[in-house]
C-alpha cells in the first residue's frame, strides 16, 4: 500500500511538472527554451529550434500542458 501511494506522488509530481514547464513555455516560448539550452548538442539544437519557432514551440508546449492534465486526471480516482 505505501509503495502505491509513493508512485501515485511521483506520477502526480511529474504531471505538475509537465503542466508547470508548459504554461511557462506558453507565456515565453524563446526565453523558457533557450534556458534549458545546455547539455547534450541533440539538447542545445533542439532548444535553438523551439527558441527559433514560437510557434511550433506554442504547440509542443500545449501538448505538454495537455498530457499533464491527462496524466492528473487519470490520477484522481472517481468519487460521486
């Protein structure tokens, strides 16, 4: 039971954190990409893209948004 309810925060943390990191990339697009500009050069090319495109960043942040709120939702057990 208590392994459960471990894994049910960490799937929920990561649903916060995909809802969290998409609405600030909504807002700003480049500045939220060119932040996480570092690491591997398959990173810093794909940050430079979101950073080039707000548009098309708009949209995968969206959908990061989109599937945070899936995740949580599909978290929360069904209470009348």
């Amino acid at each position: 039971m208590k392994t459960k309810l471990i894994t049910r925060r960490v799937i929920e943390l990561g649903a916060l954190v995909l809802i969290g990191d998409g609405i600030m990339g909504l807002i700003k697009p480049r500045w939220h990409s060119l932040l996480w500009h570092f690491g591997p050069q398959l990173v810093r090319a794909t940050t430079e893209e979101l950073a080039e495109h707000p548009k098309t960043a708009r949209g995968i942040y969206a959908a990061e948004v989109a599937l945070g709120v899936l995740i949580a939702s599909r978290q929360t057990p069904d209470v009348p």
